[in-house]
C-alpha cells in the first residue's frame, strides 16, 4: 500500500508541477485574501494579531477547496478514473497517494501564509513547536478528509459548488482545534494547546483509516 | 482447452437498463473474436464486463479463470483495455505517462521505451505533454501504456477510429502478433473489412445478446437476418 501511495504521490506532485495550479493560482489566492482581511480589519494590527490563527486556518481551508478539487478533476480526465480502476493499485494506496500529494501542497502553501501574516500582520512567531505540530496534524487532517470527500464530489454533476458544500462543515473542528491550538501557541490563548493537537490527531487518524476502509468502494462508484 | 473467456446467459444491468440480456460466448486462447452489431447492441458493455468493470448481474462470467460474479477486481491486472478515452494524463508526457502506468500496472517501467517503440512513437512525441499530441498520437500513446503492462487479454473498443491508414495497419499487426504469442483479443469495430481481415472470428451482437457467430466471417444472410448489414 505505500508503494502505490508513492506512486500516487509521485504522479500527483509531478502534475501540479507541470501545471502550477498551487503556484499561480492558490498562492495569489492566499495572498489576496491576507490583504482583503487586512483592508477588512482596516489594517487595525492589533485586531488582525487576535485573529490571525482564524484568519490562517479559513484562509487554508478555502485553498485545501480549490486543491482537493484539482486533485480530483485530474483523476476525471479522459478514461483516466477507468485505467486506475484496471491498474495493480490498491484502492487503499490511491487513497493514501491522494493524502500525501495534497499534504505537501498543502504544507507549502501554510508556509507561505505564514510568511504573509507576519509580513502584514506584524505577528510574532512563538510556541514553535506546538506550531509546526498543530500544522503536520490539522493539514493531515485536511488532506485525509479532502481526499475521501474528493471523489464523491467529482462524481456529481454539480461537483464545484457542492465540494465546498460538503467538506467545509466536516472540516469545521480543524478550524477550531487548529485555531485555538495556535492562539495558545503564540501566546494569546487560554491554554490546552497540546489538547488541541492531539484532538487534531484523532480527527486526522479516523479519516485516514476511514478513507482507507472505504476508498475502493468510491472508486467502484463514482 | 480452459477458455479466456466464458460467458454463458450473463446479463448485465447499466442502472435498470439491460445492457446484456443473456450473451452466451466462449474465446479460447490466442483467438481475435471481432464483435460487431449496430450501436447500442452491447459490445463495448461485452468488453467492460470482461475487464471487470460492469459487474454481470445474473449467468455465468469466468475470464482467465477468475469468476467475475464473485470477484471482478483481480481480474484488472491481467487485461488490457483501450476504449474511445485514451486514459493519459494531458499534463504529463507520453513517456511520463507510459511509465507511471508501467508501475500502476505491476510492470517495469523500464520496459516503457520498447512499448513505445512497438506503437512507433517518435522520440520528439514521447517527450511531448499528452495535451499536444493530436488524435493519432494520443492512440497510439494509450497503445504503449496499454502494452507495457503486458496484458493476457486484449479488449480493444473501436481501435482503429481516429487513425490513419498506417496507424490502422500497426494496430493489426500488433493484434495479429500479440495473438501468435499467446495472447486473446477481443475488439469492437464498426469498420467490418479491415476488421474481419485481422479477426480470426467474428461474433456479431444485438439487443444484448449473441446472435451470430462463425470461426472466420458471418454469412451474409446470418448479416441480413440480424441487423441489415
């Protein structure tokens, strides 16, 4: 299963480098919505540092939308979605490719959020640790919810309005979990930080072994 | 002799449409069984059924020994199947795409550049985005991803549409050798001469079912009494 996880992955990351959907379109996208809140809040600094770890968890699940929804078209190209169903690959390793693929995306895209909201923001980083592990396991999360909720949107007719439909409301704990996880990080929350993450792990878990449970029965159906 | 492929009153249901209302067919191997019959009549349901991705609902369906009511999953591996959709990637290249298919389907991506040499793709194509390639180019490519993988079964839907006349010669002879060596292929093909030249067999289907069948050619009358070709 991660040998076809890999390969999944490989193929995925390949693709979105040859198509830069992530570079030119999620990123200017992320940027734009940084400067939209900062023109929202009325560039007040101190309100945009109280709510910058909301404002970076929505911004990334608005850009996990758009990836998971390329993600999936890819797969819709021209009988591709048949030739996986003909290939060796375990339905479990597609799944698991799906997960590693976008998380990198994913990962590179925080990053450079991160790197805006200081910027604009004025935030000052703190509580690295409990950042970069409530990142790995939110965006896990993410990805292993994105990529089972992918296909059952790709197959209906009206599949981009209703991705977003669908996946928003199950991805509404990360947003809290990672949110307040991070407000304690940097320093403005009211603690259970680690509390926080290791809800995120549980979420992140239980998708994956879903998404692996009953991955082969959304590639027979959709 | 275990046949290839054992169909006997298989039906199959696309929604609660009958796509197969009782075909009744046994291929031996090394046969090239052509299927023809006007559209809609259930070839290409044939050739889906037998790759395993129609699922029969009723009868018998056994190919390459495996009992599709059963399990239609380990047969994938074993098939080839080259229908109307190429099944490549558009962003990749032809090379990229012949060799992630070579690893998907359990073969040695190394064995991606004698494929495409077998479906004569120029170097300067293989290393060309799928989505610049024209209509022939993308045959031939979905050919060599096809072939990589070594297939035991052949299921080939319409294979010579959207070629050119040396295309179509090279589908034919990669047919007619993939037979000397073993192999079975069953294809669907509207264009009667060029395809009764190659097949060692033709089966002509309507409404579903089989209603013709010969070792060599139909007879014409057999022809008249079905659907008036």
């Amino acid at each position: 299963m991660v040998h076809d996880a890999l390969i999944i992955a490989g193929k995925d990351l390949r693709l979105e480098a040859r198509s830069r959907v992530a570079l030119n379109q999620v990123l200017p996208f992320v940027l734009a919505v940084v400067l939209l809140f900062g023109f929202a809040l009325d560039a007040d600094t101190a309100l945009l540092r109280r709510a910058t770890s909301g404002l970076f968890w929505v911004t990334v699940l608005f850009s996990a939308v758009i990836m998971v929804q390329r993600s999936f078209a890819i797969e819709r190209q021209d009988g591709v979605t048949d030739a996986l169903r003909l290939s060796s690959l375990s339905p479990g390793g597609i799944f698991l490719g799906k997960v590693v693929s976008l998380f990198c995306q994913l990962i590179v895209v925080e990053v450079v959020l991160g790197l805006c909201v200081v910027v604009f923001y004025d935030v000052t980083l703190s509580g690295g640790a409990l950042l970069a592990v409530v990142s790995v396991v939110a965006t896990l999360g993410i990805a292993a919810a994105g990529s089972l909720y992918g296909p059952l949107a790709a197959g209906l007719r009206n599949r981009d309005t209703l991705l977003p439909l669908l996946l928003l409301p199950v991805l509404a704990p990360i947003l809290l979990g990672a949110s307040r996880a991070f407000e304690t990080a940097l320093g403005r929350g009211v603690g259970g930080g680690w509390q926080w993450a290791a809800m995120l792990g549980i979420f992140a878990a239980v998708y994956l072994a879903l998404g692996v449970a009953v991955w082969g029965t959304l590639l027979e159906e959709t | 002799m275990e046949p290839v492929v054992h169909l006997h009153s298989t039906v199959a249901l696309l929604g609660r449409f009958p796509a197969l209302a009782g075909v009744d067919l046994d291929v031996d191997p090394g046969e090239i069984v052509l299927l023809r019959g006007p559209n809609g009549a259930g070839k290409t349901t044939v050739l889906r059924l037998c790759a395993g991705l129609v699922a029969p609902t009723r009868g018998e369906a056994v190919v390459l020994g495996v009992d599709l009511t059963v399990d239609r999953r380990s047969i994938r591996p074993l098939v080839g199947m080259m229908g109307h959709a190429t099944g490549l990637y558009d962003d990749l290249t032809v090379a990229e795409n012949v060799r992630f298919w070579a690893r998907a389907g359990g073969a040695d991506p190394a064995d991606a550049g004698a494929a495409m040499d077998r479906v004569e793709l120029a170097a300067r194509v293989r290393s060309l985005p799928v989505e610049r390639l024209s209509a022939g180019q993308r045959r031939r490519a979905s050919l060599a991803a096809m072939l990589v993988r070594r297939p035991r079964l052949w299921l080939l839907d319409e294979p010579h549409a959207g070629l050119d006349a040396a295309a179509r010669d090279l589908v034919d002879s990669l047919v007619t050798e993939a037979s000397s060596v073993g192999a079975t292929v069953l294809f669907a093909s509207h264009e009667l001469d060029r395809a009764e030249a190659v097949a060692t067999r033709t089966v002509t289907i309507s409404g579903g079912m089989v209603v013709g069948d010969s070792a060599a050619h139909l007879s014409a009358p057999v022809l008249e009494a079905t659907h008036g070709a």
